[in-house]
C-alpha cells in the first residue's frame, strides 16, 4: 500500500510488469492503522512518511508476521522463505 494516488500507481505497475493489485492510500488512513505512518529524518529534516514495512496476511485475513524497517534488498527472499512450503 502507497499513499501515492491511484493514476501514479496505475503508471508504476505498468512500468514494472506487475500482475497484482496495487493498494492506495492518500489518506494515509490504513497506514497509520497498521503503524507504517511515522516521524522520518533525511538531510536534518523531520517529517512524517511511510516506514517501508511487510505484513502477512493470512487465508482468514488475520496478520500472520510483521517485518517493520524493511530493506528492499533481499526482502522478497525473505517472505518468500516464510511462505513457500519446505
């Protein structure tokens, strides 16, 4: 989820081949619900901004795993180890 709006979302996901869903959120509503909306420094300066952070969602809709702080680098690996069966 981004709080990019829809139509920048749209351009984004056809750029990067993507065949899922991408979730909007301008409002910042669901984000600051699942504490991804915080207090950021970059260059001395605060603000507030997404915390790049991944959550499981299980078949009944109910959060499995959080990873907060995550790194994109090697990430998708990372769930990916969680999820495939062994």
């Amino acid at each position: 989820m981004s709080a990019d709006p829809v139509k920048a979302q749209a351009s984004f996901k056809a750029k990067q081949n993507l065949n899922f869903p991408l979730l909007s959120d301008p409002r910042h509503k669901t984000i600051q619900k699942f504490g991804a909306w915080q207090k950021k420094q970059f260059m001395g300066r605060t603000f507030m901004g997404i915390v790049r952070s991944s959550f499981l969602i299980g078949k009944t809709g109910k959060i499995e795993v959080i990873w907060p702080l995550v790194k994109a680098k090697g990430h998708a690996a990372e769930v990916l180890k969680r999820v495939s069966p062994s």
